[in-house]
C-alpha cells in the first residue's frame, strides 16, 4: 500500500515563519514592565537586545506574544511572573504581565477581565497596578 504525496497535491508547503525584531514599542513595554516589575524583573534587562518575537499567535486573537532570545534555544514551558498590572476600565479592563522560563524572558500575556483580551498592546502610559483595578467599575 502506498501513502499519497500530499505535498504533490497541496501545492509547496511554505517555509516556517521566522522571527523578528520587537518593535520600537514593544521595546518600551517590555523595558517598562521589567523597570516596574518584581525584585527579579530587572535582571532580564540585558536580554532586551538580544529579543525576537516568535511567530506564534493566540487563538483567541489577544495581542499576546512569546519571546526567543537569540541564540538560544526556545524558553522551555513554565510561568515565572515578573510583572503583571492593568490597563483600561470597566467593560474593557485588561490584565498584562511579563514572564519568563527558566532565566529567559518568555513572553507577555495580555488577558481580559471583564471581556475579551485586547487585540493590542497597550503603552505604558496606559498601565496601572492591580490595586487601581478596584475602583474601575468592576467590583
């Protein structure tokens, strides 16, 4: 029994997407969520030049985006917080953080609290502590 060419059927199967540089305002975000985060946040600092953003996507269709950094290997599974705080009100409050997996800066995971996640990424001007969630309308 042979096995069909499904290559041959389905046209070239195209090349893997490949990474790419953060752009000017992720770099802020980034550099401001790690500047604000927990005692261990900073340390991550000296691998900002060396960030690529990997072509992963959520399916939800949030703004969220996992890291690599160059030259080594991807970030193994596994959640380390460094920074988490919220943006928005009301019907459109958000919660973002910051993370990384075993000493490499992982990603940023951008959820919704009161709806669905953003489909962008906010600016740090636009961020805030958990503790002025409170008084957003949503308690």
């Amino acid at each position: 029994m042979s096995v069909p060419d499904t290559h041959a059927t389905h046209g070239p199967v195209p090349p893997a997407a490949a990474n790419r540089a953060l752009t000017e305002a992720e770099v802020g975000l980034v550099r401001h969520m790690l500047g604000n985060g927990n005692a261990d946040a900073q340390q991550y600092l000296g691998q900002l030049d060396l960030l690529e953003v990997t072509p992963w996507r959520c399916g939800c269709g949030c703004s969220s985006i996992d890291f690599q950094v160059r030259g080594r290997p991807p970030a193994p599974a596994g959640v380390h917080i460094l920074g988490d705080v919220v943006f928005g009100t009301g019907d459109d409050l958000a919660g973002i953080f910051i993370f990384s997996s075993q000493s490499m800066l992982s990603g940023i995971e951008v959820v919704g609290l009161t709806g669905a996640a953003p489909s962008f990424l906010p600016s740090p001007d636009m961020l805030r502590p958990w503790s002025d969630a409170a008084g957003t309308g949503t308690g």
